[in-house]
C-alpha cells in the first residue's frame, strides 16, 4: 500500500490480525511437537494454539456471522449460485476464512496429540503439520493415510494367528 492510498478497511485489519495470529498459534503448536512430554512449556502450547486460539477465532466468526446476517444479497448454502452470492459480500469471504483458520488449529493440534500417542516420529509429524498449515483438511487427510499405512504395515509383519 502507498502512502498516498486511502486507509486501511477494517476488514484488512481483522484479516491480518487473525492471520498472524494464526500462525503464532500453529507455531506454537510446531514446537510442542519437539519438546519432551514431560516439558512444562508442552501443555501450554496446545492449550494456547490448539484452544485458545482457535476458540477466540471462533468467537470472532459468531460475532462476524451476526454481524453478516441479513445483508444483500443473502445467498444460501443449498444452491452453487447461492453461495457464490454469499461470497460476493467481503465481510462474509473474511467470516469464512476465520472460520477455515479456527478449524485448521484444532485439526493441527489432534494431529500433534494423535501422531504422539501413535508414536509417530517428529519429523513426520512435523512434515503433516506443515501440509495441514496449507490446508487443514489435506493434512488431517495424510495423517490418515501414514496411519492406514503404519496399521497395514504392522498386519503384515505380524500376521494374526
């Protein structure tokens, strides 16, 4: 941005607040990942990045989507040509995308406390953790299939009697 150009838009603000905040959260929830179990720092961290965080963000997408009601053109989620109407609407795009962070730091943090009670390595923990930071969905989505692929592993090396 210039320094002739107009002021910010709330909406940049928030975008940029909420932003950065997730990626202070879901680095946090990196580190837990390197830190010893019995580490003081381990807990707080997935609190901080895997509830507080996410929970916060949440909140600010309740108050965006009270905010969000009513406006025109409404839209609905039924109909392809309804949600693209949703999406017309910049404070509704920004809603959603508070929504897509939230969801992504409660994805990271079950894929952190999963991947270590299964025992996976931190290296490959961290590897699902940097592909659920470009999408949430897509890591949960490796993560199962590492553990699809660790279960069939196992079957095979021990076979059932």
């Amino acid at each position: 941005m210039s320094l002739n150009s107009s002021a910010i838009s709330l909406e940049e603000i928030i975008f940029g607040f909420t932003s950065n905040l997730f990626v202070l959260a879901w680095l946090g929830l990196l580190i837990s990942v390197w830190l010893s179990r019995t580490s003081r720092w381990r807990p707080r961290l997935l609190w901080f990045g895997g509830r507080l965080i996410p929970v916060f963000l949440l909140a600010l997408f309740l108050a965006g989507a009270l905010f969000t009601h009513g406006m025109k053109p409404e839209g609905s989620i039924f109909t392809y040509g309804g949600m693209l109407l949703i999406f017309e609407r910049p404070e509704r795009a920004l809603n959603v995308w508070i929504e897509i962070l939230a969801l992504a730091l409660f994805v990271s943090r079950w894929i952190v406390e999963q991947a270590q009670s299964r025992s996976l390595t931190r290296v490959g923990t961290t590897a699902i953790l940097l592909v659920a930071f470009l999408s949430g969905g897509l890591g949960l989505l490796v993560y199962f299939c590492i553990e699809a692929i660790a279960r069939l592993t196992q079957r095979t090396e021990n076979p059932a009697p």
